[in-house]
C-alpha cells in the first residue's frame, strides 16, 4: 500500500507539475537568451501563478520519488513512471488544449505499457509462480476448443478455432473500451456546450447562406423555408442548381414570393470546376455571396429560428476558423429510412464525439459548416474540394490544418429523410464506406475493434452458444447502449432513437455487413454518375466509362 501510494503521488504530481509549468510558460512567451530579455523572462516567471504551482508539484513528485529509492530498486520505480506518459497526454489534451492525433494517443499508451511491464516483470512473475497454474488453466479453458475439437486428430482446426476465439476477444475488449470512450466524450461535449452558450447570442455579423440543390427532398419546402425565418439581423440565403429544369426550382421560386422582405437568390449553372458537381454548384453560388461570414448547409436540412445566432456565435472568439453541426434523423416513413436516421443517432453522433475528445475535430460535417471569408479563400476555397468526394471532410481538415480550430456547435439540427428503400440506403452507405477505406485505410481497418455487437455474436458461434459467450454479449450490449442514450437519446434529442433503440443491434449488424463488403472493390456510383475513389479520397473517371470510349 505504502509503494503505490507513493507511486500515485510520483505520478500525479510529475504530470500535474509539468502540465502547470507548460501553461504558464506559454503564458510567459518565447525565451530568448539577450541578458536584457532573459532578466525580464525570469521576472515574468517568478509573478506567474501556473509556474509556483508546476514546481511545488514537481518538488513534491521528486520527494515521492527518493522515498521510494529508500527501499524500492531504481529499476523497478523509474519504468513504472512511465504511466505519467499517459496523464500528461490526457492533460496536454484538455487542459492545454493541444492537437493529439491518434497515432500519438496509440503510441504513447504502447510505450507506457510496454515501460510499465518491464518494471512489473519480476513481480508478475512472482504472481505467476504462485497462481499461475490455476490462472493458466482457466484462461485455456475458455479460448481452446478442447471441448469441440480433438486437438491430436485435428491440430490445424484447434489452432485455428484457438487463434479466432483470441482475436475475437481482443476485438469485444476493444470495443467495450470504445463505448467507454464514446460515454465518457458525451459528457465532455456537454461540458462544453455550456460554455458555449456562455457566449451569448449578441454577435451578429451579415452572413451569407449557401443551400446547393439537387432535385425536390422530402419536405423540401420546409427545409428550405425555415433558413429564411431567422431571428437574425442582416443574412443572405444563396440557392444553387444546376438546370433549370431541377425540379426544386419552382419550389425555390415559390420561396423567393413568399418571403418578399427577405434576401434570397437563385443561382442556375452548370459550370464544373472538378468532378464534385456539388462542389462546383457552390462554387457558382459563392461568386454571389455579399458577406464575410459562410454558412453551407445540405438540402435536407432543418432548423429552428434561433439557429444562425447559435452557430454563428463561436466565431466571436478569433481562434475558431469553422463551426459545424451534429444531426439528427426525422421525417422517415420507410424501415429503410428508419434504419439509416437510427444509425446517425447511435453511432455516428458517438463517434464525432469520440474523435472531439481525442484528437479534436479535424473535419467537418455537411449539416453546416460556418466559415469567415479570408479563412475559407487561404485554404483554398471550393477549388481545393473539387475533385473529392468527401468536400465537407477537406474544407474541415484544410482548416484545421491552417492552425484553427473547428468546432462542434451545441446546437443539433434535422436531416429529414426521404422514402428511400433498402437498396439506395445500402449503395449510399457503401459508398461513403469505400470513400473513407481509400482515403483513411488504416483508420478504416481499425473500425473492426468497434464492432462489438457483431464480433459478440460471432463469439457465440465459436464458444458454441457456452454461457461465457452469452456474457461476452451482456457485457457488450450494456457498454453498446452507454453512448446511445447518452449522445443519441439525451444529447441529440432524437425521440424515434429513444422509441426503437432496440433496432440498433440491427443497424450495428448491417454496417458491419458493409464495412466487409466495401473492401472489394473501388468504384462507386454517385448521382447517376460511376467514379472510382484514389488513395487519398480523390475522384476519377470509372474504368468502366474509360473502356467505353
């Protein structure tokens, strides 16, 4: 009791005292070492707060430490401070507000295991030598298949069975630990929207609106008709096609008649500048656009009266470059639909949240992106999106990549769905699926770890239906619906989610069916047009089209 006691105080105070004394220098500035400005630096160090705190915590890690040298090896003590990698990380993250990318999570918690068993050896093998018969034989008990397959007559198949119970396994644990990590971002997104609403709703600035159209939505006119009743000083609403035969257009001129008072214009062309033609369809409507603050938002997208307030209102504070949104489902009146606004809840809104916690938001989302003009003409503008198919990822990623941070709006708004049936929601799913394999191919890969409902069911089949495979699934599901009441039903509102949150095993099997079969194959089929996905998420022309010609 008395060395892990020490060993937390080592820890704790390590990290705390390198976290405090990090803050406070960038609160003191760049050193330089000029007689006459290193004086005045040290003076600033000496009246900073955050640096008495950092070295008195530091003192007190180094006490921790020589009290454990009093009767502890030093081998065994100094690998073991290698857990403070990980709190200084998680400190780093939200305290100093720093940029961890996931390979740096993942490396860090290697090092700091692969460290941290180096110090433990001797001891776990002193565990092990007292129990590790008794461990060893329950732990082979449940991964071989002694009971199912002879392993003297069959060898090749008991190794094989063995090596998929022991990757399966890996996958439930991971999975589980995943959910934890979506529940415990939830609450950190909570957290932060009441910050957010501190801000106020009193910044104002004139802002622009871009809706790109294709074709007449489900509520088409709704959608289109609750951008135009903003409770918002001075605002531009911007509608693009591409024909005038697009049937949305006498929906839009219907607007336009309706709402006098309001700016609102109609832009018609079909001139390309890359293979997005939705890209190119706001590239034409940005060359209309009045005001220095941009909002893009999709088609099918609702919102209430106070939502150009709520969105706009991050972008008072000088270091966010771009606001964007989470969604939620409504209007579905397939299964088909019902299906897909069930997953948007459970999973997508989770793993946003997720990504927030971890690593920051990178990207962005085509519910809404926020954007001021200079901003969006540095990274690039439309023409840097052109020819991905993912242009709400690239405009977010470019963004962050310039140094600003992208920020996830407390405010939710609705995707209203259409009557769509089971095959064009599954070829709009293997679509995206495909695009993110080739773009992010290690990330995609790794989603195998979050699967849980369906790497649990297949753990039934080959513990062959044993009461340890059906706790293998409890335990799943309990952790599965963590984040799904959590995020979908509380934080996203979502009242359909909350009435069939017993579907989301079944949505969580399909998109698992999807993620397999999105690895065959690169060709995808978008708008009536074929086009194949390049490393990096690029489009191209389909093979097919170039063979054709």
């Amino acid at each position: 009791m008395k060395t892990l006691l020490l060993l937390c105080c080592l820890i704790a105070g390590s990290s705390l005292g390198e976290i405090l004394s990090a803050k406070g220098m960038q609160q003191v500035g760049d050193v330089s070492f000029q007689p006459r400005r290193l004086f005045g630096a040290v003076l600033s160090m000496l009246r900073n707060p955050y640096l008495f705190g950092g070295v008195a915590c530091l003192a007190f890690s180094f006490f921790s430490f020589i009290s454990l040298l009093s009767y502890a090896d030093l081998s065994f003590v100094v690998p073991l401070t290698a857990v403070s990698y990980i709190t200084n990380t998680v400190g780093a993250r939200f305290f100093l507000k720093e940029r961890i990318s996931r390979e740096r999570w993942m490396g860090t918690l290697l090092v700091a295991f692969g460290v941290s068993l180096v110090s433990l050896s001797g001891k776990l093998e002193e565990i092990f030598n007292a129990n590790a018969t008794g461990w060893l034989r329950k732990l082979a008990g449940l991964i071989t298949p002694d009971n199912i397959v002879d392993q003297s007559n069959q060898p090749l198949l008991f190794w094989l069975i063995t090596s998929a119970r022991i990757a399966i396994l890996i996958c439930i644990i991971s999975a589980i630990v995943y959910y934890g990590i979506a529940f415990v971002a939830g609450l950190l997104w909570f957290r932060d929207r009441k910050r957010q609403r501190a801000l106020g709703l009193n910044y104002t600035p004139p802002a622009s609106i871009l809706k790109p159209v294709r074709g007449a939505d489900a509520g088409a006119y709704d959608n289109f008709a609750s951008f135009c009743r903003q409770d918002y000083p001075e605002y531009q609403v911007i509608f693009g096609v591409r024909d005038e035969t697009d049937p949305a257009v006498p929906i839009i001129r219907r607007l336009i008649s309706d709402f006098p008072d309001s700016d609102i214009e109609l832009v018609v062309s079909d001139r390309e500048i890359g293979f997005n033609a939705k890209v190119s369809n706001m590239q034409n409507m940005y060359e209309r656009a009045k005001h220095g603050i941009l909002l893009i938002a999709d088609s099918d997208i609702r919102v209430g009266p106070d939502y150009l307030r709520r969105v706009i209102a991050p972008m008072q504070q000088t270091r966010n470059g771009m606001v964007t949104c989470l969604y939620r489902g409504a209007g579905a009146t397939t299964p088909a639909a019902l299906i897909e606004n069930i997953g948007i809840s459970s999973t997508f809104g989770p793993e946003v949240c997720s990504s927030r916690a971890l690593e920051g938001i990178a990207f962005s989302l085509g519910s809404t992106i926020v954007m001021r003009r200079d901003i969006f003409e540095k990274i690039g503008g439309f023409h840097a999106a052109a020819d991905y198919l993912a242009d709400d990822f690239i405009l977010g990623n470019l963004t962050a990549r310039e140094g600003h941070q992208v920020v996830l709006s407390d405010y939710v708004v609705e995707h209203i769905s259409g009557p769509d049936s089971i095959l064009p929601m599954l070829k709009h799913q293997l679509r995206w699926g495909r695009s993110t394999r080739i773009s992010r191919p290690w990330g995609y890969r790794g989603l195998i770890l979050t699967y849980g409902t369906a790497t649990s069911l297949i753990a039934l089949l080959l513990w062959n239906l044993s009461p340890f495979a059906w706790c293998l699934i409890g335990a799943t599901m309990i952790f599965r619906f963590l984040p799904v009441f959590l995020v979908g039903v509380y934080g996203l509102k979502d009242v359909v989610l909350a009435r069939y949150f017993w579907l989301v095993p079944v949505r969580d099997l399909i998109t698992f069916g999807i993620w397999i079969v999105s690895f065959f194959g690169d060709e995808i089929e978008w708008r009536g047009t074929s086009f194949r996905v390049l490393p990096g998420g690029k489009l191209a022309p389909s093979t097919k089209i170039q063979m054709n010609r």
